[in-house]
C-alpha cells in the first residue's frame, strides 16, 4: 500500500514537470533570435555571393587559358571581275616590213646622209650617187625630145596643107614619142642616184662607205626594219588545237605580248596569221600576231612571252593566289565565317590573273572573306587575328606555268 502511493506521486511529479520544460526553451529561443539582427543576414548573403562570383570567374579564366589565342592571318574578300582566257607561250618578236636598199644605178657613192642605228622616214635621202652622168644624158634625151616635138609640129603642119606624104608625118611622130621616153628613163636613172629610204624604220648597219662603186649587181647596201607595229611569233601545241578552234574568229581573240622581265607594259594587238597545218615532228601550229610598238621596246628577234587569249569570262570569281592552299584531299581555302573562326572549304581553282588572283570555279561565294596568309598554323574552326591582305600588283601578267592545265578541264 506504501509502495503505490510512491508510485502514483512519483508520476505526478513527472507529469508536472513536462507540463513546465517548454516555457523555459521558447524564452531561450527568443532570447537568441534577437541577439542576430538583420544587417547579418544581408551581409552574409553578400558574402555568399562574392565568393560564387570569384569561383565562377575563376573557372572562367582557367577555361579561357585553356583556349590557344587567335592565330594571326591576312584576309582578302572574294571578288568578281571579267578576265580573259587564254594560252602562255614563248615567241619572237619580228620586223613588220624590211627592206635591203641596193643600187638601182652604177656609180661612185659620192655622200651617206644617215646615221647608223637612226630612225628614218619614208623618203629620207639615204646615199647620193655620183649624179652627173645621168644628169648629162638626162640634158641630151631633153634635148632630143624638144628637137623632135619642133619637127612633129613642122610635120603637122604641112600634112594639114596636103605637101608632105603621110609616111614622113609617122617617122616624125614616131621620132617625138621615142625621144619622150628616152627623156623619162632618163629621169629616172637620174632619180636614182639619190636613194631615199622606202619605209618608216630603223636603219641597220651600213654595208658600203663613200668612195665605193655600186650598182645593181651590188649587194644591200643597208637594211631599214619596220618596228611600229611589230609582229610576234609563237606557236600553239597540237593538245590546245580543239581550244584554239573553239574560240578562233571569235572578237574577243587577242595577242597579249611582254617580256619576262616585266621592263615594258605588256602589249596587246590582233592575232594576224594561224598556219593550216600541224608542223611534222614538233606538233606545233605557227600563229603570228601583230601589235603596237611606238616606243621601239620590242625588237626583231627577241624572245618574249606571248599570251594568246581566246576569251573573256565574264563576272569570274577571284581570291589571291596565295589564297589556295593543296592538301591531300585537293585545293582548298579557308574561309572566315562572323565569329572570326575559319572553315575549310574545297575549291575548283582555275587560271592565274593578272594581280596574283586566281580564279575560283566553284567553292566560294563572292564577298566572302578568305585567307591569304597564315595557314599552316590552322584548322578548322581556329580563330584568327584578322589583317587586311595588301596585294603587289606585278607588271606582267602572272600564272604562267600550269595555265593550260587548267584550261584543259573546261
């Protein structure tokens, strides 16, 4: 009886005691509550927020250094202009007109009136040949002549009154029409003496000074050459024949002639003459052209490169040269897209221009940007410092070699 009465104020002491626990922790739970002001709250969100920032931004620089740095390179953009298509060759150059001045006459060269090497015109007196036995028998045939026309008249004039017999008046005519040709070849032997250069050209070397007898069985005494316009002589291979044939008659045929040494503009004149038969053994087809040459630059017998062009390919699209790169799959180009990455692209590369430009058949695009140089340190979808690409323009044409290799696609 003892015991349950211990029990029973042993649980009322427990039940009184969880009834009064609470009150004491929701006091200490407030208490702490207003110790934390709100500033802190703030501050630490701020602090929480620095430190993601500067870990992100870290990751940032880490990636970023992963990343090489833009390769430096040269752009150019794709352009379109109208260019010719054409054969290179090699050729010489040769005399529009030459003449060998030989004596027509027999006689001493009294005096030279030319300088050798000298330009000369069209009837610049040249030598002069002793003159004065012509002119004497120039002065008799004149005199006969004038003898004979007094005794024609005489004769006309008694076979008007019927005393003179008709054959007398046909000796008499005869007589004045022989003495007038008498006079007229005279003349001109006389006329000869003095011989007078029947071209515009340059004289060459004389062949006989004063003092040496000269007449028509003499060699040249001299030879002028005609160099304004000049021929140009080359050849054309059997292989471009079917090309050639394509174009030939066509207006746009031209004979573009220069040296290799780019000293002179390069000329352009018409294509003159094309052989009709393949010469035996070289399987090449003769062509001559023919074009200006004012300031002499081109003389007979040099060896110049001939461009002979057969068309104009119109709004052709162009890169530099430099541009075209070959790889084991075959030319390409890299192409610059906005983000200043670069694409390879395969391009058809045709002939080379004037300028260092290539033409592009199919690959690119016109106003498309492309590098010029700098290629060897990239690949596909490098990114690149771009520089604006600053052509030498070349004074004569360029793409020689490879130029009907690349025609022999068409």
């Amino acid at each position: 009886m003892k015991l349950h009465t211990e029990l029973s104020d042993f649980k009322t002491l427990n039940h009184g005691s969880s009834h009064r626990s609470p009150q004491p922790q929701a006091k200490r739970a407030r208490t702490a509550n207003q110790r934390i002001p709100k500033w802190a709250y703030l501050l630490f969100i701020l602090l929480a927020g620095f430190v993601t920032y500067r870990i992100l931004q870290h990751r940032a620089t880490e990636v970023t250094a992963t990343q090489p740095a833009p390769r430096p390179a040269t752009v150019a953009k794709v352009i379109t202009k109208d260019v010719p298509l054409y054969l290179d060759e090699i050729g010489t150059c040769a005399a529009y007109e030459t003449v060998q001045v030989q004596a027509q006459v027999s006689g001493v060269i009294m005096e030279r009136h030319f300088q050798d090497g000298s330009d000369v015109k069209k009837g610049d007196l040249l030598f002069t040949i002793d003159p004065r036995p012509y002119k004497a028998a120039l002065d008799q045939a004149k005199a006969q002549a004038a003898l004979d026309q007094v005794t024609l008249k005489r004769q006309e004039d008694l076979r008007a009154r019927k005393v003179i017999a008709q054959q007398d008046y046909d000796i008499a005519l005869a007589n004045a029409q022989k003495s007038q040709a008498a006079t007229e070849a005279a003349q001109v032997n006389y006329d000869y003496c003095f011989i007078k250069s029947p071209i515009i050209g340059r004289i060459g070397l004389r062949n006989v000074d004063v003092g040496n007898l000269v007449g028509p069985s003499t060699g040249a005494l001299v030879t002028i050459q005609g160099l304004d316009p000049i021929y140009t002589d080359f050849t054309v291979a059997e292989n471009d024949l079917p090309l050639v044939r394509k174009y030939l008659g066509g207006p746009n045929v031209k004979v573009e002639t220069y040296l290799a040494d780019g000293s002179i503009t390069p000329r352009t004149g018409d294509l003159y003459f094309i052989d009709n038969a393949v010469q035996p053994g070289s399987g090449t087809v003769k062509a001559r052209g023919v074009m200006p040459n004012p300031d002499r630059a081109l003389w007979p017998s040099e060896f110049v490169r001939v461009r002979f062009i057969l068309d104009t390919l119109k709004d052709a699209t162009l890169v530099p040269s430099q541009a075209v790169q070959v790889s084991q799959s075959g030319p390409f180009v890299f192409v610059v897209k906005a983000d200043n990455t670069v694409e390879l692209r395969p391009v058809t590369p045709g002939q080379r221009q004037h300028g260092d430009l290539t033409v592009i058949e199919s690959g690119v695009k016109p106003d498309e940007t492309v590098v010029v140089t700098g290629q060897l340190a990239l690949a596909p979808g490098s990114k690149i410092a771009p520089q604006p690409y600053a052509p030498k323009t070349p004074a004569t044409p360029d793409g020689a070699a490879g130029s009907k290799s690349a025609m022999s696609n068409e």
